[in-house]
C-alpha cells in the first residue's frame, strides 16, 4: 500500500508530458493515466522450477490469475498473470531455502523470450540485478554457463540474494557473477558467449515519476542526455563478446526513443557484422496480453494500459554475423 501513497513528481510529468506527446502521439494519454495511477498496476508471478509449486499454482487460479502462453514459450517457463490490478505477495529471502516464485512485470519476460537461450549455452547477463531475468533465463533452459554481471556494488549484493533465494546448490556451480565495468566486458571475455542479455541502465520511467524532490527531478532530467552513449558502449560491447552467429538482446523500461531504437540505429550504423532480428511475430501473439507501440524501429515497445499495465519495456535483438 506504501506505493499508492506516493507522490507524483510535477517536474517529471511535465517533461514526460511534452517529450512522449511528441514520440507516442494520441497513445501518450493512456499510459500516462497508467504510469500515474499505481492503483492500475499489474504484477506477475514467474514459478520456481527448482522448488515444488503445485499449492502455489492452486492459489493463483483460486485468485483469479491464469497462464502467459505464447507459442514459443519454452514449457518450463510459467507465469501466471491477472487481469485485476494488485500484487501477489512476495516471499521473504531465508538463508538456505529455495523461494517458489518470483514477482515481476511481465514484460519483463520478453528480452528473455526473445533471447532464446539453449540448454549448454554460455550466456551473459550484462547488467544483471536485480536478478529476475537471470531467474528467468535459468527457467527456459539449463546453460552451460550463465555469467550474472552488476557493476553497482550494492546491486550487485541484491542479485547475490535473488540467485541463493532461487538457485539450489547444485546448480549454482554453473553460474559465475561479478563486478565489472560492461563496457569492458568486451574487450576482457572477447568471443566468448553465445548469448548475450544487456538489459541496460535507463531513465526507468516509472520510478521517475516519483522522484522525491523538484531539484532531484532536475538532475535526473539533466543526466538523462548521457545514458544513449553508455547504452551503446554497452551493446557495443556486447557484441565483442559473441561469439560469430550469437545473439544480443538490448533491452530498457523506458519509452523514451532516444535510449530505444536510436541506440539500436547507432549500432547498425555503426557495426558491419551485426543484423536486426524482426520481433514483430513475438509481438503479434502476444498482443492478447501486451499493448504495443506502432511503428516502432528495430523492436517492440511495451506501452502500460489498463488491464494490460505492463511496461515500459524495449526489446531489440540483434544476431552476430
């Protein structure tokens, strides 16, 4: 309930208002609505296959929620979504014991889904707390390796606590995590993944909206003009670290263009020996569940609406040639 009682930031609103009127047009109106009204937020529930959840399926059916499907689904990725607003509570991290679920916003599913991670692979996750969608990536297959990357000490902390809260100890050996700069990432393990997720720092337009103070929303504002070049360094270096006929997912929960498909253009631009992958199949059976952006340049747009307030959420993929 602490979030409902939250405050919404005047400086913020003001500038989302005037940039996203510009970028979304007439769709402006209804996420702005969304983003504004926590009351109208949506959260899923992503089951543990590490741990035994039939009891937790049976309660989520009992309370109304059903399964995100989607064809290329792999089967052991369950999640469970509810059209009614509210948040299935979580589960307390206990020391030596394995949780059964993992909340999260759907959309957040989708850079993994589009990843399409194989059993043996080696893989990266760029930027990888809090942890879900390293959680995830271990629920669609078992990789040979899965290398868990945070450079922010104190987040770097958090997605320790996700992995022990979710991985039992035999399988944790597969998984390596560390403290790195991801810009260098590519020039320190060149060639060496198969798959890599960057799931990139961003002006994560939800939590903005509720910046605690007009001078914080400022500078928040301010460095806003930075994070495309971070976010290209980041997927540039990226694709250093695939190996020939690997592939990227870049991914933000911002709606902002800038840090979206404009990075993704730079790299195109930029980058010889990388092609965009069309995502618009993903994004067609899955428009049951998510409302997307039209017209959106090398990727989907997840736009929060009511019913269907998931999102923000960017999602590009790009193949190594």
């Amino acid at each position: 309930m602490a979030r409902l009682k939250r405050q919404i930031c005047r400086v913020v609103l003001d500038y989302f208002d005037k940039t996203y009127t510009n970028e979304l047009g007439d769709q402006w109106q209804m996420v702005r609505e969304v983003l504004t009204t926590p009351g109208l937020w949506q959260y899923a529930v992503l089951l543990n296959n590490f741990q035994r959840t039939s009891e937790t399926k049976k309660h989520l059916l009992m309370n109304g929620y059903h399964q995100l499907t989607h064809q290329t689904f792999p089967k052991t990725l369950t999640c469970y979504i509810n059209r009614n607003p509210g948040k299935f509570p979580s589960e307390r991290h206990q020391t030596g014991k394995i949780k059964g679920y993992y909340i999260l916003n759907a959309s957040s599913l989708l850079p993994v889904l589009a990843l399409d991670v194989k059993h043996g692979e080696t893989v990266l996750d760029m930027c990888a707390a809090p942890g879900g969608k390293s959680v995830a990536l271990l629920q669609c297959a078992s990789p040979g390796h899965l290398h868990c990357n945070e450079p922010d000490i104190h987040r770097s902390r958090w997605l320790k606590e996700t992995l022990e809260s979710f991985v039992p100890s035999t399988h944790i050996n597969n998984i390596t995590t560390s403290e790195l700069d991801g810009r260098l990432i590519g020039k320190l393990h060149a060639k060496s993944y198969d798959k890599v997720l960057v799931d990139a720092p961003c002006s994560n337009d939800r939590n903005w909206l509720f910046s605690s103070d007009a001078l914080q929303a400022a500078e928040l504002i301010s460095q806003r003009k930075i994070f495309p070049a971070i976010q290209t360094e980041l997927l540039r270096s990226a694709i250093r670290a695939l190996r020939p006929g690997g592939s990227v997912v870049y991914s933000t929960c911002t709606l902002s263009e800038a840090e979206n498909s404009a990075v993704v253009s730079n790299i195109l631009n930029s980058c010889r020996d990388v092609i965009s992958v069309d995502l618009s199949d993903m994004g067609n059976t899955l428009s049951h569940e998510f409302t997307f952006a039209a017209h959106v340049t090398h990727g989907l747009l997840v736009l929060p609406d009511k019913g269907k307030a998931w999102g923000p959420m960017f999602v590009s993929k790009l193949i190594k040639l």
